[in-house]
C-alpha cells in the first residue's frame, strides 16, 4: 500500500536526469480545501481535484517543516468529530505530485477559512463529497456516504437559499374559504437536517454557537425518550427537501468514520424552534 514511498527513494538516487523528467508532475500552487486530521499524524487535503496525502502512520509523511505550515485550528472554523482531531477549511500554497495525489510540501503557513467557505465554495468542493484518494489506511479511511452542511471531501455544498412559504390556490368549489387570523400568522414547517442528537444541553448549544460564528442557521431541538430529554442540533431552514438531502449527503460524506453521528443525520419537516 505504501509501495510509493519506496519507488521515490529508488527515483531519488536514478540521478538528474529522472529528476528532471519529473518536473512536469511537480507543481506549485494555492489550493483551498478541506483539510483532514482523523487521528494522530494523519493529514490530508481535499479540493475539487483530490485528495492530497499529506501525511500517514507508517506510510508517506512530508517533512516536519511542512506539517508546522498547516493552518492552526480555531474552534469556529473547526468540526470536532473524535476527541480533538476533525475537519477544518483552509488555503496553503503547495507543491503537489500530481500522480500520486501527494502535497511534497507546504510552502508558506496555511490560512484557516471559515467553514462556510468550504460547505459553499463551489468553486473549490466537489459534487459528490466522496473521497478521491483511495491510498489512506485502511483503518482511516471513511466509507462513502452522504451529513448536514459541513463538507471535505471536496463535495460542493448547496447554497441556502430563503425559505419561500408555498402559495396554495383556493378552491372554486368552495363556498367559502378559511383565512387564518392576521395576528397569528402562517408558520410554514420547513426542512431541517438533524446534526447530532445528545443528552448534554450545553454541547448542543455550543455546537450551534459554533455554527453562528460561520454565518450558518442553526436550531436545537428536544425531546423525551425513555424518560430522558434528548437535545438534536438542526441545520437550516433549507427551501425544499433536495436541498436539504445534497446537504445531507455531504453531511454523511465527512462523518463516514463515525457510525453513529451518521446515523444522527436526518432529514425532517418541522418548524423547529430554538431551545434557550
């Protein structure tokens, strides 16, 4: 699996000339993409054209100095998913081998986007949010699926757009027609996707602070089950249920290595209200 690392010492010692011949796969440029750290000295990151190894247990690693270019993580531009390794957004300007989808080294210190950035950049995400780079270890690398609006995998997030109550027409055949009071207004049940479902009132807020930061709506429900209050974070509202499921699936997409924030992720129909 990390026949790579071998093959370069082997071209490393062939002499000028191999060196040279590969200067075409080497490339230096400015990528802004989801950059990964799910465990201890696992790195990489993902952007429109791939999945960028970076570094890994046992197998390719760049040099120390590169690892230290890496955007430093701040809490609102940051997914915890276990302990204090997750997803954060960012830029670096970089020296790439293309064929192999591996950063050779980071140039200058990375500069930390806010999520939003990455869960909406279509410019810089792909459209399926699925990992391009099949050579992680096995034991880290994430299953294909589809989470709510945070995104690596280079998946292009779907833009928000305001939700716009639907219009119905009166029916004809009817004599007369119900309007509803001027002073209680319609509340139109929107799309929402359910982030995570916890017993701790404080971590599901400070989850939804986070958000806020990044300019993301942001509501946390409760409910009772089996005599317990459950608190679900929800993201939205979302215009129509499609956009609610691209989202969804980017969701999934991130959290591929955690069953059971997958299983957390949910699509549903309700005018969620916020809970103080």
């Amino acid at each position: 699996m990390f026949a790579y690392m071998k093959l370069g010492i082997r071209q490393l010692g062939m002499g000028i000339g191999l060196f040279c011949l590969s200067l075409p796969v080497m490339a230096s440029e400015y990528r802004c993409g989801w950059i990964e750290n799910p465990g201890p000295g696992r790195w990489w990151i993902t952007d429109k054209d791939a999945s960028w190894e970076i570094s890994t247990p046992g197998g390719y690693s760049v040099s120390p100095q590169s690892i230290d270019q890496l955007p430093d993580i701040i809490p609102n531009g940051y997914v915890r998913v276990t302990g204090t390794y997750g997803y954060s957004c960012g830029c670096l300007t970089v020296s790439t081998d293309k064929r192999k989808h591996r950063i050779t080294k980071v140039h200058t210190k990375g500069k930390q986007q806010l999520l939003k950035r990455c869960l909406e950049d279509r410019s810089i995400t792909n459209k399926n949010g699925k990992r391009v780079s099949k050579r992680m270890n096995p034991a880290v690398q994430r299953s294909v699926a589809a989470p709510t609006q945070v995104v690596l995998n280079h998946v292009q997030q779907p833009r928000r757009t305001p939700h716009t109550a639907q219009v119905s027409q009166p029916n004809h055949r009817q004599a007369v027609v119900r309007q509803p009071p001027r002073n209680k207004p319609v509340v139109e049940p929107a799309y929402y996707i359910q982030v995570i479902t916890t017993s701790d009132h404080s971590k599901a807020n400070s989850l939804k602070n986070s958000f806020a930061k990044d300019g993301f709506e942001t509501v946390v429900t409760s409910a009772g089950r089996d005599g317990k209050k459950l608190y679900r974070v929800n993201f939205g509202p979302f215009a129509n249920k499609g956009l609610a499921a691209q989202a969804q699936a980017t969701l999934k997409g991130i959290f591929a290595g955690n069953a059971n924030v997958q299983e957390s992720i949910l699509v549903s129909k309700k005018p969620a209200v916020s809970v103080n």
